[in-house]
C-alpha cells in the first residue's frame, strides 16, 4: 500500500471500477417512488396563495421580491389554474373535474369535449391548450412587467401581424400601418383620405374630441359622422384594430383600444402584437412562478385549502400541514372553499378546436398565428357580439406540424343558445374559408388575378390577405373532397364575477376587491380581454390591499445585478454589430416610406 | 445571422433539496465554495463559457430555485434544455433514489436529444484528506449503481466534490464536448441546437436600446 493520493485519471470512476473491490453498500434498486416530503410543522406564512393562474403567480412573485413570506399551492398537479397551458390527457382531467364541479375546476359549465383519438395517433404532450388564451401588445403593463420582473428571460416570444376581419363571406386584412395603406390596392384615394385623417387624430399624444360631441355618442356614430368612414371600415377598426368585444363600449374607451394597436408598429417591428411560445397564459404564469420561488416563496402543487379559521389565523391544508397565516389568504375562485359575498356570475362562452390543417395560409409569412373577428351582425347567427378567433399554428410550440388551434370566444348571452350558435356558426365560416383557401388551383386562373412574393408563392391581393380579388369573386366555388377534421374539440361557458357586458368594467374587470366572510382575498377569473391588458393593474389593485401601498411593487434589486451586467455587456458586443446592420436597412426603409408619405401628405393638401 | 463560433446551452439541474446542486455551479462559475449554504434563493440563472478547441460553449445554468422540494418543478423548467445534471449525495440513499425518479421525469418533460450528466456529490466527505483513501462506511451509494443507472439512461456519470472542486470542471467539459460532438454529427434537421433557436424570436429587450425618437408613452 502506498501512501501516495489517487490520481485524478485514477479517481475517474471509469479507472476506480476497475480498481475497486466489491461494493457493500446496500442495493437501492427496486425501490422506486421517492417520498414527496411534507410541509414543515408550524410553518408560519405571511401570506397563503391558493391556485397558480396568471393573477396569483405575478400576485406571488411581486409580494415575496418585496419580503413578504408566501406559500404558493394548487390543487391540480400543474401551474396554471384558470388561465393553464395544458396537454390532451390534462384536458381529458379538466373536462371531468369541471363536469364534477371539483375544486381547481368551479366556475365552468356548459362542457363537451369530443376527441377522435381513433383516426388521429394524439401524442398528448405534443400540445398546449391554453384555457384563456391572450396576445401582448408590445406597449403594455404586462411587457412592462416582464422586463422589469426578468420574467422574459424565461420565455420566448413571436410576432403576430395578421389581423383579419370576416365580411361578406370572405376574410380580409385591413392595413393599419401606415405605409401599408398607400401601397394598398383595395382603397381607394378618398378612403385613404378619410383614414389617414383619422389615423392622424388617433395617434396624437393625447386624443382630444371635439367639443361639439352629442353626450354618450357611440365610436360607430362618431367614426361615422367626424371621418365619413363606411360601415366597413368602421368595422375593421373597432372590432378587429381595437379588439373590442362589446359594442357597447363608451366612446374614449374605444379609442384607445383602437389607438394601443396603431401605436404598437415599430416597436420591436412591423408587427402590432406578440404571444409567448409553447402557450399563453399558461407559461407566463410559469415564468412568474420561477421568479417567486428565486425569491423565496414555497411551492407545492396537488394541495388545496381546506379551512380557515379567521380568529385563530389557521390554514389547514388537505395534505394535513397546519398552517399559521399573518396576514391574509388569497384564492382563485376556481380554487376557493366558499363563495365570494354578494357574487354574482357572469359567462364567456368558448370554442377550443385542433384541426387537421396548417393553416399557413392565413398567416404571414414566417409567422405561425393570425387573428381573425367576426363582427357583430355578419354570421348568419345574425350575432349582437363579436366572435374573436385566434389561430395558433405549429410553429407557435403548441401543436404538432400540419395542425393548428383555433380558439373562438364571444361575450354574448348563453341564454337560447345564443353564445354557442354564434360560436358555431363562426366555425362553419372559418371551415368554409380554409377550404376555398386551400384549395384554389392557382393554374386556372390569368396571372393578371395573382401577385407573387418573393419566393414565387402566388397570393391573391396585394396585401397577403386571402380576400378574392375583383375579378376573381365571380369564381364559383367548387365541390371538393376537401375537409377539415376535428382531432378535438372542447367548448365550455367560463363563468366570472365581473360582468362582461357593462361598458364600464375595462377590460372585463373592476376596481372592487371580492372577499369571503373569512377574509380570503378572491382573484377574479379570467376575462373576456383579448390581450393580456388589465392583468397588472388587477395583481397592483390585490397588492396595494395586502402591503397598504403600491409603489414597491416589484421595485427589486437583483442579487445578482453584476453578473447580468458583465454578460449583457459580452452579448451587446456580439449581437450589435448584428443589430445595427438591420437598424440600417430599417432606416433606410424608413426614410423611403416617409418620403412617400410626405408626398402622399402633399398631393392630398394640393 | 452571423456564423459565431459560439453555441448557447441551457443546462438545468435536477435532485433532491441539498446536495449540492447550486454549489457545484458556484464551484464551476466562480470557483468558490460557501460552507452551510442557505437553501437556494437569489438567483435566476448563471452563466459560464467553457472553450473546447477553438469553440465556445457558452452555459445558461438554470437552478431549481427550491421549486424540486416538492417536486414542483414547471415544464417550462425543462424546456429546450439541452443538457441536465441530475444530482445526488453519495452519503444519502434517499438521494439516489430522488436521482433515478428524476431521470425518469426528465425522459418525460424534455427534449429527446438532451445530454444528461449523472453526479454524485459530496465526495468529499467519503474520502479520507490524508491517506487518499475512502472512509469506512461513509460511502451510501456505489460506484457500480452510478455507473449503473447512468449506463441505463444513457447519462454520463461523475463522482464530484463541489468543495474540493474535484471533478467539477470535468462534468462541465464533457458535456461540452458531448454536445458539440453531436452538433458535428447531426443532420442539419436534427441538430439539437438550431431546433430549438429560433429566428422569429423576439428580443423584448430590444426596444430600449432602438428606440431613441420614442416618444415616451408607456401607459
């Protein structure tokens, strides 16, 4: 034996093998399922978080970066709750938990769920439903948030360009960024007079309106009457530009939901809005999780509240922890053991379809998603309300290549059937014009009818779109074999205890806080609001009622500051030269469309 | 896109609460070593370059941030990770039996081409300073059933001490070369890399830096 130490070739594991006499260490093979460990006894919490949706998880990262003590628990195996992100064997599990009206799946109703598992090999992971799906405008709260939080270094997002709104039978694309406009074919010189002239009022700083203003008038009369703008356009502008679901919107309001998508070019490009990768709601929540826990909150999914004793402050959970809370419990109300006082309900009716198609042909190019609205009044449900369609192909990481998700949603009543005849009645349109789309014969027709890009894809208009050209609207469409099939399709009525229809909850919420008669803080359900617009203010409004004020609201010194210096700066270097070369085409771009408008500008002064 | 010599990698670490997980990225980061290291908090991720021949690997290291505890970790962890330390104590069984669960999680959640290294840490405290000899009884777990369940699961496999830095920069190289390795090799449709980088990922950050004439409303 010597005395000499080990090698580090011979302490490789690879040499000691070798070397080594026989183990006598115990075999741990066999014994599989490792112990879950339980919450520590007398734990003592500032703060209880019941459910993971979107609210709570910001809820939960914002209160434990400001010191605050917080355990974070959900009663479904997964983050998420209300607004999750979740594969086909979890929608399988939702759909029985909300037909049962357990807890984590309460305020749903009106469930089907058909699967054609058969036909189709489903690989369940393979897909990313999100419950509540939403879009981020590129000047927002929540972008705002996710850059200050740091959140965004979790995710990843994309571009969505495609706006389309449905008329006539047909899907058009309006052209709201500016540029577009004067190239554009479809308008004519005094239509893009009126535009312009309405364009310019919406994008200045402020929106003044005219003093002379009939009290309470509409945005249709008054788009009407001060632009001169036609039905359709009018349209367009409200319902697919604004996002606007209830027509019933007080007139300062529309305008800057219709003024938040014109300001939103040329932000991070020639796109007005963005969605996270891999799914919405679902993954952001993650993202603000991870934050939470980075700063100290205790996570512990499949745990739900069971009671509350409000004099003693004590929690006890369902895995039997005892817990001690010094300040307050928050919960969703999916999530929640007794109802709100004076809560009543309200419904968002939703259709979540996959379909056997890609669906390229109504995005841009290099894009994987569009949106596309039914306004009211041009289904032959003859709807009151908006259907709002969003579109997710495979790039989007939520399915699989050569199939998509379609998401439909509508405010109206579910009273008669109302909602969900709108709903399918939007569906039939959006099959109808896939399949006309899909499968136009390009060789019959003149190539006077069709431009190309640049890759030599023929399109039909100018613009992208998939409208007909002119001359093209005389074509009959032709039986074909050609169908859509549905792998799934899910609808359900989500219920709220915000009311959708009255024009004074901005983006479907209110500045009301909801309590139970034990104290517990309840987190609104999702709401009706396409974009993830109001989302912020609703965690700032719940925040400020547990830390008495919000200005700290996530106002954080990272720990590692430094670090995240030292290597922004190393990638700075890298990607500038990078980003200068396209700030450079840019601004070239840039300068030749001004110019253009400035002439354009000219000619209509002369 | 400009042909750079350098490949980003996210790295996660997986296993049970206290074994030395952030440790051994502090050892590797910053070649440092904190004795009683509080539970982990404080950090979103860390970054460290490591340079193979000429190319550079450039590591995203994400930490559990205290989420594995009980087993809470989001999918969102997982993804895109293209290489995974799954982490053990060689003095605690139970640590092992965590590592194999974890091994089996990570065929589940994550990408099929991912680079798994198999640790077992602490081996400091199964070897003797001065006779370079192991400790009688302080061993928990053998070699042979490392070694084992790595070969199992495909994983390369490393005994390590976070404290005396041994083997540290080793897993880290071989996981390096691993994946360049398989870049080199790859069809380009496969390439565990360019899969999972997209070219119509947006820089949220970018705006800040582009747009001097904004004209400043953040409502």
């Amino acid at each position: 034996m010597s005395d000499r130490r080990p090698s580090i070739v011979e302490r490789r594991p690879s040499s000691a093998l070798s070397s080594r006499r026989p183990s006598i260490i115990p075999q741990l093979e066999g014994i599989e399922k490792p112990n879950t460990p339980n919450l520590p006894e007398n734990m003592n919490v500032d703060v209880l978080i019941c459910g993971t949706g979107l609210i709570n998880s910001i809820l939960a990262a914002a209160l434990s970066w400001q010191g605050t003590s917080v355990l974070h628990i959900d009663s479904n195996p997964y983050y998420g709750d209300d607004s999750a992100t979740l594969t086909i064997e979890q929608i399988k599990n939702w759909f029985i938990g909300s037909k049962f009206n357990k807890t984590g799946f309460k305020n749903y109703k009106n469930i089907h769920l058909y699967i054609n598992d058969n036909d189709f090999n489903i690989v369940s992971k393979d897909y990313g439903i999100d419950l509540s799906p939403k879009i981020l405008f590129p000047r927002s709260s929540l972008l705002d948030l996710l850059i200050k939080s740091r959140v965004y270094h979790y995710l990843e997002f994309q571009s969505l360009s495609n706006f389309h709104t449905f008329e006539n039978n047909n899907l058009g694309k309006l052209n709201a960024n500016k540029e577009d406009i004067f190239t554009s074919n479809e308008i004519d010189l005094n239509s893009k007079r009126k535009l312009m002239k309405f364009l310019k009022f919406i994008s200045s700083p402020v929106i003044e309106l005219p003093d002379n203003l009939p009290k309470d008038i509409s945005i249709q009369n008054f788009l009407k009457k001060n632009f001169k703008l036609d039905d359709k356009l009018i349209n367009e502008i409200i319902f697919t530009l604004g996002l606007i679901n209830n027509p019933k919107i007080q007139l300062i309001d529309a305008l800057n939901k219709i003024k938040r998508y014109i300001l939103s070019f040329n932000i991070y490009g020639n796109f007005p809005t963005l969605y996270s990768k891999f799914g919405g709601p679902g993954e952001i929540s993650q993202g603000f999780c991870r934050s939470a826990a980075v700063a100290g909150t205790i996570y512990k999914l499949n745990t739900k509240l069971k009671s509350y004793d409000f004099e003693n402050k004590t929690a006890i959970l369902n895995d039997g922890s005892n817990i001690k809370i010094n300040e307050r419990i928050i919960s969703s109300l999916n999530q929640s053991i007794n109802k709100p006082e004076n809560c009543k309900f309200y419904e968002i009716s939703r259709i979540i379809a996959i379909v056997d198609k890609s669906c390229n042909e109504w995005f841009q190019d290099g894009e994987s998603s569009s949106i596309i609205i039914f306004p009211p009044n041009s289904l032959n449900s003859q709807n009151e309300y908006p259907v709002q369609c969003l579109i997710m192909g495979s790039e989007t990481g939520c399915c699989p290549k050569g199939r998509s998700i379609w998401y439909l949603h509508t405010i109206a009543p579910t009273i008669n059937d109302i909602a969900i005849n709108d709903l399918n009645s939007a569906l039939l349109k959006l099959e109808e014009n896939y399949i006309r789309e899909s499968t136009f014969n390009f060789n019959e027709f003149n190539d006077d009818d069709l431009n190309y890009y640049n890759n030599n894809k023929p399109i039909l208009t100018e613009s992208g779109s998939m409208k007909l050209s002119k001359s093209l609207l005389d074509f009959k469409f032709k039986f074909s074999n050609e169908r859509i099939n549905y792998l799934m399709k899910l609808s359900f009525t989500q219920l709220t205890n915000i009311d959708q229809l009255n024009p004074e909850n901005i983006n479907g919420y209110n500045k009301e806080i909801l309590k139970t008669d034990n104290n517990i803080i309840i987190v609104n359900m999702p709401s009706s609001e396409l974009s993830y617009d109001g989302i912020v203010e609703e965690a700032k409004k719940i925040y400020k009622e547990i830390v008495g004020d919000d200005s700290d609201f996530f106002n954080v010194d990272f720990e590692d500051e430094e670090e995240e210096i030292e290597i922004s700066n190393e990638l700075d270097a890298e990607i500038k030269a990078e980003v200068e070369e396209i700030i450079n085409v840019d601004n070239n771009q840039t300068t030749q469309s001004n110019q253009q408008s400035e002439e354009f500008e000219m000619e209509l002064e002369s | 896109m400009s042909a750079s010599n350098q490949t980003s990698i996210k790295l996660v670490l997986l296993g049970e609460a206290a074994v030395g997980k952030s440790s051994l990225v502090l050892r590797f980061v910053s070649n440092d070593f904190q004795e009683n290291k509080e539970p982990t908090i404080g950090a979103a991720f860390l970054t460290q370059k490591c340079t193979v021949n000429d190319r550079t690997i450039k590591f995203e290291i994400w930490d559990t941030a205290g989420q594995e505890r009980f087993a809470n970790l989001a999918h969102l962890y997982y993804r895109n990770a293209q290489a995974a330390l799954v982490v053990y104590d060689v003095t605690k069984p139970a640590s092992f039996i965590k590592a194999r669960h974890w091994m089996k999680e990570l065929k589940e959640q994550s990408t099929k081409n991912i680079t798994i290294a198999l640790i077992g840490n602490k081996y400091d405290l199964i070897m003797d300073e001065t006779s370079g000899e192991e400790i009688d009884g302080a061993r928990k777990v053998s070699i042979e059933e490392g070694k084992q369940l790595a070969d199992e699961e495909g994983a390369v496999f490393f005994e390590t001490s976070a404290k005396t830095s041994y083997n540290v920069n080793e897993v880290f190289m071989n996981i390096a070369e691993t994946i360049l390795e398989k870049m080199d090799n790859a069809k380009p449709d496969e390439n565990p890399v360019a899969q999972t980088q997209n070219n119509n990922r947006i820089d949220l950050t970018a705006p800040s830096q582009n747009n001097i004439n904004d004209n400043g409303c953040a409502c």
